[in-house]
C-alpha cells in the first residue's frame, strides 16, 4: 500500500507541474517561454517516435538532425507569424525534408522509403501541431496569445476525465479492444457529453475567441473530443506494435511526453481548421 501511495503522490506532483509549466507558458503572453517549452515537448516526442517506430536504430546521429529540424521549424513558424521574418525562414526546414527524401539515395530502396515514410510520419503527426499551435498562438499585430492552444488542451482533459469517470464506472462495452482494451463505448460516451456541456461555457468565459455561440461551441468540443479519442488510439497501437506501456519515462508516474500530448496532436489541427471555418 505504502508503495501505492508514493506512487500517487508522485503522479500527482508530476502532473502538476506539467501542467503548470503548459499553462504558465500558454497564458503569460511570452512567446519566448513557449517556444522553449514547445521546442522540448516536440524533441521529446521525435525521440520517444523514434523509438517506438525504430527509425534510425542503426544511425541513432540522424535522430538529432530530426530534433533540430522540428525546433527550427517551431522558431522559424514563430519568427513568421510573429511579423519579424519573412517567408524565407523556413528554407532550412525544407532542406531538411530534402535530405530525408536523399536517404534513399544511399541505402536499400525498400528500407529508404520506409525510413523516409516514418521521418515524414514523425514531422506530420508530431511536429505540425505544434506549428500550428505556434501559428494560432499570435494576433494579426503580431502578439502573442495562447488562449486557443490552452482552450483544445481543457477540452482534452475534460473529455478525459468524463472517459474515465464513466468509463471505469459504468463501463461494459469495449470499444477497441485489440488497440486500447481498457477503453469503452460508455466512457467515450460519457466523454464527448461532458466536453460538450462544458464548452456550452465558452462563450461567456471567452468571447475574445470571437463569436462562439452554444451550437458552435458544441461542435467545436465534439471535433476536439472525437479527434483526441484518435489520436490517443493512434499512439496505443504505435506502443502495442512496439511492445511497451508507454512511450518514454520522462514524466514521472504518467509515462513519456506522447503519452501526454498524443490526443492533442490529433485535436488541435481540426480544431484550428473547424476555427478559421466557423470565424
């Protein structure tokens, strides 16, 4: 029991301060504690990716050519949509997609296109998120403001949180065994319901998100909620197919950084493409 109860408090303590250091970087306006945030979150997952998915096992180097791709694109995504540089800061990041596609070049065709297949994966499923994230984070006068980003991640934890009260309650029906055999129809259920009263609030609690009303909240929750339950079945095959729990140790007591943001990456691109369509 002792044990049980370290372990808790551990857990506890971690996730309060990850989620305090999120918040914090994403409500005090300073776009200079945000992307260095974001440029560990995203090296964290590309590492934990890599891993799972066995890209460059063979040349572990390349891995750090992925990381510094992923955080120039953060910086350059920032220093474009902040006003300060043109277009043409992102010319080192597509030499780098370049020099992924060139790894063919050099090794067996079969295993050049997987490796391309699984780096181009990695900056599509892990990076572009959080390049959207940095682009919808700045105002038309080239101010920073995190509102959005922080307003899919309460979704997220809201949409979890009613998953896991229902579902561990009331639970009987699996929803994807294979995959997540934890998971059930009446915790999705549970999920997507509460989400969806919760963000009836948004209108209210954030009018400068422009003109939310109840019916444009609620579809804007259903897609975050819906896109998150994705995303975090996206990854539990990843680590069933890797054959482990989690994706990495980083954070204590909740597993790796993936195992943290992986309903995000899927959530926050639709919700940013639902946004710019509905506004």
């Amino acid at each position: 029991m002792a044990l049980d109860i370290t372990s808790l408090k551990v857990r506890a303590l971690s996730g309060i301060v990850y989620v305090a250091l999120l918040v914090t970087a994403l409500l005090l306006s300073t776009d200079i504690l945000f992307l260095l945030l974001f440029i560990f979150m995203g090296a964290s997952m590309i590492i934990e990716f890599n891993r799972l998915t066995q890209i460059n096992r063979l040349h572990p180097f390349r891995t750090v050519f992925d990381i510094v791709a992923t955080s120039w694109g953060l910086y350059a995504t920032s220093l474009y949509f902040s006003g300060t540089e043109g277009i043409q800061v992102f010319i080192p990041y597509f030499l780098y997609i370049v020099y992924a596609f060139s790894r063919t070049i050099f090794a067996d065709l079969a295993q050049g296109i997987k490796t391309v297949g699984n780096v181009l994966t990695a900056q599509a499923y892990v990076a572009l998120p959080l390049f959207i994230t940095t682009a919808v984070s700045y105002q038309m006068d080239g101010s920073f403001d995190g509102t959005f980003a922080l307003l899919v991640f309460v979704l997220i934890w809201i949409n979890d949180t009613g998953a896991y009260l229902v579902g561990s309650t009331m639970g009987k029906h699996k929803l994807y065994p294979q995959v997540s055999p934890k998971k059930s129809v009446e915790g999705l259920l549970g999920g997507l319901v509460l989400t969806i009263v919760v963000s009836l609030f948004i209108p209210s609690l954030l009018p400068s998100l422009g003109k939310f009303d109840m019916f444009t909240a609620s579809i804007f929750a259903f897609v975050v909620a819906a896109m998150g339950t994705m995303g975090d079945f996206f990854e539990s095959a990843l680590k069933r197919k890797a054959g482990v729990k989690d994706s990495g140790k980083i954070i204590p007591g909740h597993g790796g950084m993936l195992d943290r943001l992986d309903s995000y990456l899927f959530a926050l691109p639709m919700a940013a493409m639902l946004y710019f369509l509905l506004f």
